[in-house]
C-alpha cells in the first residue's frame, strides 16, 4: 500500500486502524502498488524520457488552472502504453506530488468497473492525506451505506458530499491506464462532466484512439491536452528493449545490430510481438534457426498468438492441465496468486501440482506471467479476446460460458466441502476453527460471478447450488462477515443468482423445486443483511444459531434450521413471510405535513412548525428544528448536512443537528427547490412562478441574471394559475409545472425559454386536460426523464426535452419519487398502497397494498434500499426486496428485462394498533389496550389475540392498563376516563371480565395508574398530583383517600411511583421525586396513606443526574430500578439500581441524624442500553445499543463500583420489533417472555434467557 508517515507510535497505530477500516469499507480486494510494479518489469532504463519532456505534457502537469485539467495519451495495441503510465506515475512521484493511480484490466471485475476505479481512487487519497482519512473514516464509523457497484453513488457521497470539500494544498494528480478496457466508460466522462472541486485534480488517462472517447473528451475544450504515440517513438522504445536484453539473442555482437532491426522493423511498432520474439530466439542457439523463427514468426497479434497455441498444443500429455490454467487465468474474475490457483488447481485436476509457478511458466509462458508479487497475469488484454473467440480452432480454446460454468463448479464444489460444514453445536460456535484453504477467499467472495455467467445448459451449477444453500450457506455467511467485514459481498451474491435463474427460462422440471428453493435464499440473503448487518458483522458466528428463529416462518433459513435451532423462540401475527414494514412513527395527533430523506437521516415537518430529524438507522429522533410557521416542504443537500425548510412564507436552512443557519421572507410558498451537485447553490420555485438562486451556506440571494426572474414575469403573463407542483432536473437546466387543468409545462432555467407541454397521449393537444397531481425527473442526471402522474391516476414517462411521451400506465398514481439511482419510481395512492416501477420501461416490482390512510408523500434513503411515506397519522418505513436490484454496473441502461411477476406485499386490514401494554405475572397473558378502545388479551405463548375483555364509549384510545394477581383490571382513555373491573376464569380457563366496578371521569389528564399487588388499590398519578383510591367489594365502587392523604405536588417535581410487589417491614409504596426516595404504607382499614422512610438517592457523591420515568422492583422488593430521563444525543445515565434493604423508619431516626443516603448498586448509561425491560428474579434484563438482549444478575455486580459487572448476551433482535415511535415499551411477561408491540399486533420470544451467546465482564 501507499507509504503513510509514521507520527507518534499512538498516531501511527490509530493511523492503521482507520486505514484497515476504510480498506473494509471501500471493499479494497488488491493492492495498486502491485500493478504499477507489475507494469515496471518490461521497462527498459532510460526509455519514456520523451513523455514527460512533451510541452503538451508540461503544460499539463503545470497548469496553474484551478479547474480540473485533463491529459489524453493514445496509442495502438501493444504499443507499450501501460508502461508508458507507470513512468509517468514514478516521474510525478519522483517530483513529490500527490499521486493517484488505476490500470483498468478488461476481464477482472474489480478493475474494470468505474465504481471499483473511484473506491480505489479514494481508498489512495486516503493513505496521502489525513483529512481524507478522517472524513471516510467517520463515513464508515457513522454507518453510512451505498451500492458499492454503484458509480453515481460513490461519486457523490464520496467526491462531491466530502473528498472535493476538503482544502487540499497542492494539486491531485489521478492517473488511469487502460481507459478503453472499462466497463462503459461513457458513465465516467458523465461524472467528469461537471464537478469542481476545492483543488485542482489532474487527470491523465492513457488508452487506444477510439471515435467514443474522441466525443466525449472534446467536452472538455480548453482544459484538454491530448498526444498520440507516434510510431516511431515505439520503434525507438523496442528497439531500446532488444538492446537491453542482448545478451539473450544467439548471435555474436557484431551480427546483433543486423538482428535486432530485423526484429524491429518485423515488430510494425508492437511491443508486445517484439518482446515474445525475443522469448522465442532465446531458445535456439544456430542462424538457422534464427531466421527460421523469424521468418515463421506472423506479423501481428492474432497469428502470433495462433503460432503459440499451436506450440502449447502439442505437449498432449499436459493439454487438461494448460487449459485448466488458461481458463482460470482467462475466465477468473480477478487474478488469482500461484498459492490460489494451486488450490482451484487441486480442485480442478483431482490433483496437487508441485510448482504452479513453473507449470505457468513451462506450459503458458508466452501467453501468462507470474509477477513479482506472485499473481499471475495474461500478457495483455488481447489474449484473452483471443480465447474467446468462438472461430478459434484449437483444444485449448475457451468458451466463455463453458470456462465459467467449470469455475463456478469448482468454487461451489469447495463451499459444499467438509472445510466449509457449519458447527454442529452451540458450545463449538467459539472454537469454530475456520477456514484455512488458500482458495477460500476466491470462491467465497467471487462464485457468483462465475454462476451468472455460466452457461444454462446444464442443470450441474442450480444442483450445486441447491447443495449450497442446503448445507454450508451458514459457514459461507459467517466467513465474509468475518474475514471480509463487508456485507455487500452477499447482496452482491444474491443479485448475480437472481440474474442466473431468470436466464433459466425453461418450460416445467423436475428440478423446479431447486430454483425455488435457490430464489427463497436470495430473498433470504437480502433481508438478512438488511436487518442483521450491524450484529452479523460484529458477531459473524451468530448466523448459525442467532438469526434463523427471527426469521419468517417460511424463509428458507427458518424452514432449514427449525429443527435445530434450540433456545427462544419468537411468535407473532405476519410472521409466515419477510416483513416489508421495518418501522413506523407515531405522530401521536401532531400531524405532519411534509417528508424529507437524506443519507442517514429523514425529517418530517410539523404543523406545529417543528421538523423532527430522524436517524435513519435506528429511526429515533436526534434533532428538532423550529421553523416558526407549519413546514410544508422539506429538501435535505446532497450532502444531508442542511435541510432546507418552507410553509407559507418564510424559508430557512438548518444544520440536521437542529442549529439555524439563516431564514428568508417570501410572499409565496415554496413549490419545488434543489441544490447544485456540489451544494454551493440552491434554486427554489414559489407557487407564485417564481424562481430564486440562493447561497445555502449564508441564504445570499445570487445575481437576477442567473436567477430566472425575468423568466417567470413571462410565465405570469401567460398564466395566472398558481403552481400545483413542480421539480427541477437534478443538473438545474429544465423545471417541470403542474398547472390546473393544463399539461404539465417543461421551462429552461438557462435559457428563459418555453420548451413544450407534455400531453398524454390520450388528450387532444389545445383542448382541456385532467391536470397533473406530480412531477418528477429522474434523479440520474444521464438520464433525461420526466415522470408525470395525472389526477385521475394515470401515470406517463416523458422526454423532458421534446415533452413526447415514452410509456404510460393506469397506475393509481397520485404521489411520486425516484430512486438515488435513478432506476426505480414509487408511486402512491389515495387507498395507501405503493407501487415500485421500473422508472424506464414502467414495469411494476412491486405493489404493497394498505388500507392505512392514504400516502401523501415518498421519499427515497441515500443508498435506495429503503422508502419512507407519510400518512395522515404515521410514517411508515419499507425495505421492499424490489429495491435490491440488479448492480448498474452490470448493465447499459437503468433498466434490465424483469421476467419475474411484481412482489404483492399485503399490510391491508391491520388490527388497531396497540397503545397500552401490560403484563400479568406468571400467566401467559399481555393485557393490551388498543386505539379504538378497546381492552384485550393476547396469549404470549403463540402472540395470538385471546378474547376482548371490553371497551370504552366512543372507542377513545386506552392509554393506561394496570392488571393486579387479585383479580382486578384497571384502565384508562384519552379522555381520563377510568374503569376499574374484577375477572375470572370460565370453564374453559380463560379469562373474561365479570363485573365492572367503576367507571368515572378523572379530573386531570392522567400520567400512569397501577393496581396494587392484591388488587385492593389504585394509584392515579396525574400532571399536578396523585391520588390514591380503594376498591369496594360492593357496589360502591371506588373511595378516594381523604383529602389529608392524596399526595399532592406543589413544588412541580416528577414523580415516579411503584408498588412493592413483595411488601418490606413497614412499606408497600414507593415514590421517587428528584433524588429523594420516599416510601409510604397504606392502611386498608382507616383508607389512608403514611409517609414511613425517607432517604437520598445519590450517584457518584451527588444528586440523580436526571428525573426518574419510572420505578420498576424485583419480585421480593429487594431491588429496585430507577428508569432516568435521558436528554436527545447526551451520553448518560439511564439506570441505576438500589437496594432497599436497611432503610430506617422515620420514627426510628433521631432529629440530629443525618439524612439517609443510599448508593447505587449498579449503573447502565444511554450509550449501553436503549430500554430497559423487566426483571427476571434478581436478574436484569434489558436492551441494549446494539439490540441484543441482555441480562445482569445483580449478584455479579461489584461493591462500590457501579459500571463493574457481568453481562449477557443473549441474542439480537431484528429492528422492526421496536421500531414504532408510538411510546409503548416491552415489557418482560410470564416471567421469561419479552413481549414487543408493533402496530395492531404482537411479537413474543419466549424463552427468552434460556441460551447465552456469550458473556462479558464489563469493568468500571
């Protein structure tokens, strides 16, 4: 790798563990520096000097240009250019400037796409520069995702959203060899088109001539210098080579002049003939043979390479082993090392070969190398075009679907080997020896490209795997979280089967069962790393016994591994397949009006002014902006640093931590705005046909030539209407207008010009029209395409440019969005389904269907795997598998042929959603009050619903549940409307509510209530005080406390009260307001309440740090929990667990004692746990920041240390089980379920301590 500095040994240490992060997270799979020394070994001393003495050259590399500047050297086939390159790499270098380089190699999939150029590319300027290094580093650390095949996202989040915003102080130099042997370079040139960063960045790109490239450098005018190698200077350059290697020819000195001009006159300015020449008159030693090589030697590649074929096919005796070599070298998906290709070898043959390194040399060596790194490479580009050409006829020609196919089974036949077999027990799953085959990393991480390629002929590589997926699948996923700590690798593996089976268009077979077994594991696979990614990666051996029970009971990893897994158990309702719904957001009757999505964040803007800021990770708030007035637009940049605010009159920017930057008075509402690609101006249109340029870092409104006014004074004078909708074209140039009963209008932003109207086809041009609902454009830039969707649901493409429409659909589109690549629409409807198109084709992937309110807006995550909607009373958050799609480096268009019928996902007819939960002790029953009033019973054994107990008028909310092992329920609604009722069991054991004992309005709004243990007493605490009320055997129902009792709360401090479920000597009730304790003792017979003992509840020598939420005890009182308040993005404490043991009575103490203080035993801040959920005996049991369940016995806490104890980990959960933001927590029931709310329905594991992955001691 790239030399780094040492610093200080700290420095150089945290230096290599940001530089092994960024390698993991730009998935860097070679070394650079390997190819420019590979490209050095044919180069002779003192040859290249002309290049960097060309003025053009000169010119180039000191430009003082601070614009991108750019350097095109062409020349022929052969001609000797990639070492060319490498002096110029080794000249600039020598000169000590920043230097970045790439040799594009056609055949190697890493190094021949533009996505694996930029990671490269950045991967370099991390190693030069420190702040490079530190901003991909936090990239990494902040969780932030993308398409690793994906060029256009790489170059914005990585580019445009951080590198080309940092001040570098010299220039950049970024040299590419092989521009020709890209995978659709045209994309790159998109990308070059327009960017400017803040230092100049010098490109020089060294190919063959081709009339493409011609057309696309020419864009760059003025900051283009461009050279072709003459001929002659290749002449010069081969015959500086020959000389060098002299001693090598069979004639004396005097004849060697004469030789070598016939060499170089015979070479027409290859370098690549002359130098095989030479290897061939190194083995004959008469003059005869000299001039018989050399007059059998054909000019030109082709029949030169036909020459050698024909030499290499006649040693018979080794033919299978030549072309086993010549198929990995040719067909591999990158270069494999002579360790690498002696294990597929083994594989390959059935047999060891003893010197890979001398089988490649003896039996190949005209047509492979092996460098001085010991990879082993074809000698040039053209031979493997040469192998695979289908007219070639030889034995050692290769078919190219043939040579992947015999790949793809040998790199299967190694994952269903006994190497790769998963452990057979919980108790191996730490001493899991691993994989130790040389080939191990090939074919884990590269088999799929082999598979999509293969031919579909045979059955032989769908029967492999099928064995696959049967057996090792487990071991294989575990692998690449562990050795190669990016899961991308298996999206990418589950994209290149998926393309494999739709090429498998057959008519009905026996193996029809192995293809859907094979296309259950790719959906598998994708949601697998959707949802376990952060765990699987930090804990790889999870896979094997952690993840399948959270799987669907119909994936295929759950129907493998049920008769296996042991240990928890989870039910719930929907649970047969993936759910698509991960999270939702409550908005607990404050309506939002509009939906924003960034990279790692969404917001949602309120009526009440506010925009909550959303991780969109974790989907839990992080920020609150304040915009003063309902916020009815919202528009992250490109770099999702700042948001972008409207309602009707004011216009502001934020940070996304909720800091403002600046605000602006408009005299009309903001109908559409987007920033520039390198966010250093943002253009908004107002409903009122206006359009303004601002500065997003200051909100300076730009100069009125640039910013379109004179252009919409035109626009009003043609129509009066107020916009309805609009949108900008990502590169600024064109906005597309909605206006009631017209078409939708296509202006220039540039040229203050009409550019036409878009008229469905089915309309009459001039005469009235349905009006447009939306209008979007694709947000791929080199792709020029207006989506426009009508009121009455009809949806069309159109070419923003001649306004002719492409496709249309009746789609029942009303709401659109686009993808961040471009590929995918979303469109939502007024019944609250969604549907995902192919944006190009408009092919449905996908249609969820929900009867929850309709969609009012879409937006799109960063990385496109995700879609957030807004209701009329939540956001929901989908991860549909339609939105894994096939990587765009692996194809032309934004579209690929879709075969398979749309995904039907079904999220219509929910239950109410769930508001209140409770548990009821041992019994294997969660209380649960629901949005429509009504009160329930779920069964936690199967998380089905059981009976409804009862309801409340006017099907108000239950807010409150409160359940007691006397036999009582308690409840109350949004309007504070309490009910108190006995149950009983009927014949059939189940439980129903027998009478109702009362029911009444409460006179303030109530904060939480709670039965007493026996039943007898109910706690009401309220905003400004508490009370508490018995409850009558008769009809008399509830008697409150005299007045003298009801604890009051005039001092305006939180309180937080608990029953004791196993009551102490002398207490029964405890309250905890600020950091005092107080505990109480209620008499049944006098209906009374008495204040017993008092102590100070102290941390770290001081008071609580924050409120108390809420108190939660062991079920011998022993312990208790103090659930603390916990500020947005502060790092504190969030539990603190004392004992109550000891506590002296009020009366027992003397006047002169001091208070009563008691430390606590045991303290979790907010960076370890996320919730807590109940006590198991005298065990912990909790959430922590990384979704595992854990416990901690409070035996194992350490005296007077309070961050020291043993911890236990005993299983992570999927996301989506606590995903909702409607306030309701899990609760811990019949003693060892966890129960979770999600919507109307229930998720239980059961069995929820019975296995431990690992535990841990955590010191203080």
């Amino acid at each position: 790798m790239a030399d780094i500095r040492p610093g200080s040994v700290k420095r150089t240490e945290e230096t290599k563990f940001q530089v092994r992060n960024i390698e993991t997270f730009l998935m860097i799979s070679y070394d650079a520096e390997d190819d420019l020394i590979a490209a050095e070994t044919d180069k002779t001393e003192g040859t290249c000097e002309w290049a960097i003495h060309l003025e053009s050259f000169i010119s180039w590399r000191d430009s003082h240009n601070n614009m991108p500047m750019f350097y095109w050297l062409t020349g022929q086939p052969g001609s000797g250019k990639t070492v060319l390159a490498s002096h110029i790499i080794r000249h600039l270098q020598s000169r000590g400037a920043d230097v970045c380089f790439h040799f594009f190699h056609h055949g190697e999939k890493t190094q021949q796409s533009i996505s694996g150029f930029l990671r490269q590319i950045a991967y370099q300027m991390a190693l030069h520069h420190p702040s490079v290094r530190q901003s991909l580093h936090t990239m990494q650390e902040t969780g932030l995702a993308f398409d690793k095949d994906d060029e256009r996202a790489i170059w914005r989040k990585l580019f445009t959203n951080e590198i080309f915003n940092l001040s570098l102080q010299r220039p950049q130099y970024w040299i590419v060899d092989g521009l020709d042997e890209c995978v659709d370079a045209s994309k790159l040139f998109t990308l070059l088109a327009k960017f400017q960063p803040a230092f100049p960045v010098r490109f020089c790109f060294v190919s063959r001539k081709r009339p493409d490239f011609d057309r696309h450098f020419s864009r760059f005018g003025q900051r283009l210098y461009t050279h072709h190698i003459d001929a002659s200077r290749t002449l010069e350059e081969i015959e500086a080579y020959i000389r060098d290697h002299a001693t090598m020819l069979p004639v004396d000195e005097e004849e060697s002049d004469s030789l070598i001009g016939r060499i170089v006159q015979k070479s027409r300015g290859i370098f690549l003939w002359a130098r095989l020449a030479l290897e061939e008159l190194e083995k004959v030693y008469s003059d005869e043979s000299v001039n018989s090589i050399l007059d059998e030697m054909p000019e030109g590649m082709i029949p030169i390479y036909t020459r050698i074929l024909e030499m290499m096919a006649a040693n018979t005796r080794e033919i299978k082993l030549t072309k086993a070599i010549l198929t990995w070298a040719v067909c591999g998906a990158r270069s494999l090392s002579v360790h690498e290709l002696q294990a597929s070898l083994k594989l390959d043959m059935t047999t060891s070969i003893i010197s890979v390194e001398r089988s490649v040399e003896g039996l190949c060596g005209q047509l492979l190398r092996v460098d001085k790194t010991g990879t082993v490479h074809v000698i040039h580009t053209t031979v493997r075009d040469f192998l695979f050409d289908r007219g070639l006829e030889s034995p050692l020609a290769i078919q190219k679907d043939q040579g992947h196919q015999r790949l793809a089974q040998i790199c299967l036949q190694y994952l269903i080997s006994d190497e790769m077999r998963p452990p057979r027990s919980r108790s191996l799953l730490h001493v899991q020896a691993g994989t130790t085959s040389e080939f191990a990393d090939y074919a884990c991480t590269l088999f799929s490209e082999h598979v999509v390629e293969a031919s579909v002929e045979s059955d032989e590589i769908l029967i492999l795997l099928y064995k696959f997926f049967k057996t090792n699948v487990l071991t294989w996923i575990e692998f690449i979280a562990r050795r190669k700590r990016d899961l991308f690798y298996i999206i990418r593996t589950a994209r290149d089967l998926r393309r494999y089976l739709e090429r498998r268009v057959e008519p009905p077979s026996p193996l029809d069962d192995y293809v859907k077994f094979v296309t259950l594991w790719t959906s598998d696979l994708i949601r697998i790393v959707a949802k376990f990614s952060r765990n699987l990666l930090n804990f790889p051996t999870a896979i094997f016994y952690h993840v399948a029970p959270l799987c669907p009971l119909d994936s295929a990893i759950f129907l493998q591994s049920k008769d296996t897994q042991g240990g928890f158990r989870l039910h719930g309702t929907g649970r047969a397949t993936w759910d698509d719904c991960v999270s939702y957001i409550d908005y607990r009757g404050i309506r939002a009006l509009s939906l924003a999505a960034g990279d790692s964040v969404f917001a949602l803007g309120q009526k009440t002014g506010h925009i909550k800021v959303y991780d969109a990770a974790t989907c839990q708030e992080k920020a609150v902006c304040t915009h003063g007035e309902p916020v009815k637009f919202l528009k992250f940049d490109d770099s999702s640093q700042r948001l972008l605010a409207s309602g009707s009159r004011l216009l502001s920017m934020f940070r996304v931590s909720g800091e403002l930057l600046w605000t602006f008075g408009l005299q009309s509402a903001v109908a559409t705005a987007a920033f520039s690609t390198t966010d250093d101006m943002v253009t908004v249109a107002t409903r009122n046909n206006l359009v303004i340029n601002f500065s997003p870092s200051n909100g300076i409104v730009l100069p009125a030539e640039s910013s379109g006014k004179e252009n919409y004074r035109q626009l009003k004078a043609t129509t009066r209407q107020a916009i309805l909708h609009a949108d900008i074209s990502p590169d600024l140039r064109i906005i597309a207008i909605a206006y009631r009963g017209r078409p939708a209008q296509v202006w220039s932003l540039e040229g203050d010009a009409f550019i036409g109207a878009c008229w469905f086809r089915r309309d009459t041009p001039g005469a009235a029209c349905i009006s447009a609902s939306e209008v979007l454009f694709n947000r791929n830039p080199a792709v020029e395409l207006l989506a426009v969707a009508s009121q009455d649901g009809e949806l069309a493409i159109f070419d923003p440019w001649t306004c002719r429409e492409t496709k249309s659909v009746s789609g029942e589109a009303y709401i659109l969005a686009c993808s961040p690549d471009g590929r995918t629409l979303a469109t939502g409807d007024t019944r609250g389904a969604i549907k995902l198109w192919d944006f190009d084709t408009l092919t449905l992937l996908c249609y969820i269907k929900s009867d929850d309110y309709e969609v009012r807006s879409l937006a799109f995550s960063g990385d496109g795997f995700r879609l957030y909607d807004r209701r009329e009373g939540k956001t929901k958050v989908w991860e549909p598998s339609a939105l894994v799609r096939k990587s765009s480096s692996d194809e032309s268009s934004i579209s690929e042929p879709i075969y398979s019928p749309a995904t039907v996902v079904d999220h219509s007819h929910a239950a109410p959603g769930i508001i209140s939960l409770g548990g009821m002790g041992a019994e294997q029953l969660a209380l649960v009050g629901t949005e429509d009033g009504l009160v329930v019973l779920f069964d936690t054994s199967t998380a089905k619903l059981q009976k409804t107990l009862y309801s409340h008028h006017r099907s108000l909310m239950i807010t409150h549940v409160s359940w007691s092992a006397g036999g009582y329920i308690a409840t109350a609604d949004a309007s504070s409307i309490l009910q108190v009722w006995a149950v009983s069991r009927d014949a059939d054991n189940t439980i129903r509510a027998n009478k109702k004992f009362t029911e009444f309005q409460n006179p303030s709004s109530i904060r939480s209530i709670a039965l007493s243990p026996c039943g007898l007493k109910l706690l009401v605490c309220e905003v400004s005080s508490d009370s508490l009320h018995w409850i009558s055997n008769d009809d008399a129902g509830l008697e409150s406390a005299p007045k003298a009792s009801t604890v009051g709360n005039s001092g305006g401090m939180s309180r937080a009260w608990a029953w004791l479920p196993q009551p102490l000597a002398g207490f029964d009730l405890a309250m905890v307001s600020n950091s005092t304790l107080q505990l109480y003792l209620t008499n049944d017979t006098a209906r009374d309440i008495s204040l017993k003992a008092t102590a100070t509840l102290t941390f770290e020598g001081s008071h609580l740090p924050s409120s108390a939420h809420r108190l939660i005890l062991t079920k011998t009182s022993r312990f208790i929990a103090v659930d603390l308040e916990t500020k947005r993005g502060i790092a504190a404490s969030k539990l603190l667990v004392y004992c109550l043991e000891h506590i002296p009575y009020e009366a027992e103490r003397a006047l002169d004692d001091s208070p009563c203080t008691i430390q606590p035993l045991l303290c979790l801040n907010s960076k370890t746990i996320r919730m807590f959920i109940g006590w198991h005996d005298h065990t912990l049991v909790f959430l922590d920041t990384d979704l595992w369940i854990c416990s901690i016995d409070m035996a194992s806490a350490k005296g007077g240390d309070t961050r020291s104890y043993t911890r236990r980990r005993h299983f992570f959960i999927p996301f989506e089980l606590i995903g909702s933001d409607n306030g309701v927590a899990p609760i811990l029931a019949s003693e060892t379920s966890i129960v979770f709310p999600r919507e109307g329905s229930l998720s239980i594991i059961e069995d929820a301590l019975s296995s431990i992955f690992v535990s841990d001691e955590i010191a203080g």
